[in-house]
C-alpha cells in the first residue's frame, strides 16, 4: 500500500450515501508499514462537497480532506487506483490547511 492509492473499504456496516473509496495519505513508510493495523485515508465523494478542502481525484471524485480516518487495513479490500502528482500536491495543500502546519 502507497501515498495516493484509492482502495475500496468495505466497512463492517454499510451506510447509505456513504462512499467506499478512500485515498491513502500518509507517507509511503507509514502506508507500507504492515505491522500497522490502521491507515490514515481521507473519502472520496461524489458529488463535488462545494468545499475548499476537497480535491478532484481524477474520475473517482473528490477527496474530502475533512473527512479523514483511520481505516483498518484488512478493509480495504481493492486496489481502485492512483492520485496524481499534481493531485497528491493540492490534498498536501489542504491538509497544511486543516492542520494549520
């Protein structure tokens, strides 16, 4: 698992108008690190929140950087895709702006 790959989480109850992508965020040595049961991942929604803290995520939707969590590994259960360099870049932006960093 990778910085920037969208995977399918399969939660352990699903809830209606819930999306099931999410995007890796942390670094690769923290998303690679299996001994980690968690993952830092932020939704990928449709359709576009009308946020300043949401990126366009190709064709998959939009990362909704305020609505990162932490998903158990043994969830994400399929490998959908990869965010973009310039993508990643603009989900680092806006977490500067959540965390004020």
């Amino acid at each position: 698992m990778r910085r920037g790959e969208i995977w399918r989480y399969q939660p352990v109850m699903a809830r209606e108008g819930v999306s099931t992508l999410r995007l890796i965020v942390p670094t690769d040595a923290l998303a690679s690190d299996d001994r980690i049961a968690t993952v830092y991942a932020a939704q990928i929604v449709t359709p576009d929140p009308g946020r300043l803290l949401a990126v366009k995520i190709g064709s998959h939707g939009w990362a909704y950087l305020l609505e990162i969590e932490r998903a158990l590994r043994s969830r994400l259960v399929e490998r959908i895709g990869e965010a973009t360099e310039e993508e990643m870049g603009q989900v680092d932006a806006a977490l500067r702006a959540v965390f004020d960093i």
